[in-house]
C-alpha cells in the first residue's frame, strides 16, 4: 500500500495542491474553449467541477477513469467482469466522444461522469459524494492532486494497462521530487509490457506487475448488420482502403495519397474517418477545396459512383468501416499523438499500414512488426506505394492480415491476469481485531 504518512508529510505534494487549488480562474477559460469547439458536453459542464448529476450506488464503489475512446474501449471488458461480478463501478472520462461510447456499451451496474478538472477543491468535492472504495486509473493518467488525495482519504490507487514512453519517462525522470511524491502515491501498477514496467519501478512505484496489454482481450469493434449491408450495396464491387482515425495534417496526406492510387486503382474508395468526429465539417471543406466528389455520412448519404471520397464523420462505426475495406491507415502515426490501437484491425484481418509516430501503442505495433504483420511508412510521400502493393497482391495482403491476427490472439489472456492482481483490493479481507475488541 501506498505510504500514506509519506503522502500526508510530503510539502512538494502540499505546495503542488495549493497552486492546483488557484487555478480556477485558468480552468474555467479552458472548460469554455472546450466547450466552444464542441470537446465538452455543455448539459454536463459541472461535472468537470466536481458536481456529481448522479447518486452514488450503496456498497463499495469502483472508480475507473479513462481519459478518451482508446482507453474506454480497452478497459470495457474489465469493467464489465467487475460489473458482472457484483462491483459497482463508475467511469469517469474526459472526452465527449468517449461519453457517448460509454453511453452507448457500458453494463448494467456501471455509471458514467466526466472527470473534474485536478484542483484540490474540485477533486474534494467529487469525492466527497462517490467515495470510492478504490481507484483504477488507465494508461497515462497521471493527476498529482487527485493521487495525493486519494492517498490521503486511504483509497487505494491503481494504474492498470499502464504505459510509460521513453519521452515520458525523461520528462518524469527531470521532474524530480514531484515525480517520486507522484509515484509513491501508488499501491500497484499493472503495465502493459516489460519496458513500461521498468520505467514506472524507476520512478518509484515499488509495486509494480506486467500482466500484459488490456487492448488484446477487448471484443471486435461490432458494426450494424443492416447498415454494413446497405453501404456495401452501395459501394458495389469496387475496391476500399479506410484512413482512420486521422488528425489535421493527416487528411491531407490520405487525399494525396488517394489521388496518386486513382491512377492505378480508377474507381478506388477512400472512406477517409477523422478521429474526432466533430471535425467532419472541417474535413468537408477540405474536400471541396479539393473539387473531389464526396458523401458525407453524418449527413444520411451513400457514396455515389463518381464519389472518389467517403466522409464517415461519425462515432462508434470503426467496425463497420473495416469490414468494408481492403486495406487500413491508422492515424495519429505522421501526427506527433502518438498511434492508435492497432488491434482492431488485426482482430479483423485487415491489412494495417502505419506512419512512424506510434509511442503510444508501441508495445503493440513491435509485436506487429517483428511478426511481419503490418506495414510501416517512414514519410508521408510513401503511403501511396504501401496502399498499393497491398491492393495489387491480395495474397500477399491477406498472408499479412493473417499473421496480425494470430498477434492478437496470442496476445489474449491479460484481462484474466489483471483480475489476478486486482483481487486483493477488489476483495480486501477484513481487518484482524484483538480478542475481547467490540469494535
């Protein structure tokens, strides 16, 4: 268990919450440019200042926070063993994206808030009304003031499917004394991969495990059944590739590469799906600079022949775009964000090609490469020969597919593993008393 004498004697931690606590003013600005850009969801904005839009559930309460869609899906599966297994869990997250996916696939037994923003203050106030019984936090969600106060109130804290990247770690490793008081609040880590591992026991987290990554035992991403077949009627016999998951910058590259695959591939589909959703309008116009023919479908529309470009500018349809299409581009790899998960596609066999910026998920993209699994782009200009060679050598393409998804599958088995470790705290024993103590 974390040092709670530790965390309550620790002045770095004293001095970070009562700055923390004076930054309302600053929080405030930033809540209302997320809400001008349509990245918070204006009915629930007291949410991310502390104020509970929901009762807490009787009994011990397990708090999860996931910060955007990647991690919501990857911690789904665990929150619904824990669901099923009695716990009452609630998820927090910070995207509107990732509510409205939660919306749509949490369990029975679980609940969603937005997570408030980490002042003292704010954070206090949240707990106050949830009052978790313990607290999973995924990935790289690392909040000082929400660590500290839940090592305050005894709350035993978790980082599960944790992940530390080598810029990470520097930056961590530079902070110093902020870092060790952070890390100390931590009872227990469980990291994705070996190397995670090593970073976070360096930072000093001295409990810490590698169960394996959460994203390998999460579900296929599913897709309707009457609108898989709608669109695939639609789009007749000619050939798809998919540019998922694109952030600015990476559109266009999709649109470039597109045009020099019209070459050899003249009645080629490019269903091209920004990351967010909300950016659909931005994108459209992109299009139209371009003088490309286009459907948009958040607007109800199918493509049409001429159609060169398919807009899907909606959310929770990754499943129905990969089934469509012959060959996929995971975004956020030629953008500095760090990858996207690539074990949908893989789970799907769909032949994957990535640009070179996938920190976030590298654990995942090395078993990829070293199995021959997926194709890597160094530069932008080279996406289109990728594409390509894919479309032109189906064999070879679906030999590809095929080795990724036996990646996936032997990579299966951490949801189970991480349960193991959770036990202890999702089932405490009951404190020993002395004889003749009534308490």
């Amino acid at each position: 268990m974390a040092d709670r004498d530790k965390v309550a004697r620790s002045l770095t931690l004293r001095v970070w919450r009562a700055l923390a606590s004076l930054a309302m003013p600053g929080l405030k600005l930033v809540h209302a440019s997320r809400l001008k850009s349509g990245k918070d969801d204006p009915q629930r904005g007291d949410e991310r200042f502390g104020q509970a839009s929901l009762p807490r559930p009787a009994g011990r309460l397990v708090w999860v926070h996931a910060a955007s869609v990647g991690e919501t899906n990857s911690i789904l599966p665990l929150i619904e063993r824990l669901t099923g297994d009695g716990h009452a869990v609630l998820l927090t997250t910070v995207t509107r994206t990732s509510a409205e996916v939660a919306a749509q696939r949490l369990p029975a037994g679980a609940l969603h808030q937005f997570a408030p923003y980490d002042a003292p203050q704010l954070v206090n106030r949240f707990l106050d009304h949830w009052r978790p019984d313990l607290a999973l936090v995924v990935e790289s969600e690392l909040w000082p003031s929400t660590f500290s106060l839940l090592a305050l109130r005894g709350v035993p804290l978790v980082i599960v499917n944790g992940r530390m990247s080598s810029r990470s770690f520097a930056g961590w490793h530079r902070a110093g004394r902020i870092a060790r008081a952070l890390f100390s609040c931590v009872d227990l880590c469980l990291a994705q991969s070996n190397g995670d591992a090593a970073r976070y026991r360096a930072l000093g987290i001295a409990n810490v495990r590698s169960p394996g990554n959460l994203k390998y035992d999460a579900e296929p991403p599913a897709a309707d059944p009457d609108a898989l077949a709608e669109l695939a009627a639609s789009l007749s016999d000619r050939p798809v590739w998919l540019a998922a998951s694109t952030h600015p910058g990476e559109e266009e590259i999709a649109l470039d590469a597109q045009a020099e695959l019209l070459r050899r591939h003249p009645d080629l589909l490019l269903l091209l799906m920004p990351r967010h959703p909300a950016r659909g309008q931005e994108v459209a116009l992109q299009l139209t600079a371009r003088n490309l023919g286009f459907a948009r479908r958040s607007a109800g529309e199918l493509p049409k022949p001429e159609d060169t470009v398919y807009l899907v500018d909606t959310l929770g349809e990754m499943g129905l775009a990969l089934r469509l299409s012959r060959v996929v581009f995971l975004g956020g790899s030629f953008a500095r964000v760090g990858g996207h998960n690539p074990v949908e596609p893989a789970q799907l066999a769909v032949p994957l090609v990535t640009g070179p910026h996938v920190a976030n998920a590298r654990a995942l993209y090395r078993d990829l490469w070293e199995g021959k699994a997926s194709l890597r782009v160094a530069e932008p200009e080279g996406l289109a020969a990728a594409i390509d060679g894919l479309l032109a050598d189906p064999a070879a393409a679906s030999a590809m597919a095929a080795r990724a998804l036996a990646v996936a599958g032997e990579g299966a088995g951490a949801l189970q593993r991480a349960l193991d470790e959770l036990a202890p705290f999702l089932y405490p024993k009951p404190a020993m008393t002395e004889p003749g103590d009534t308490r």
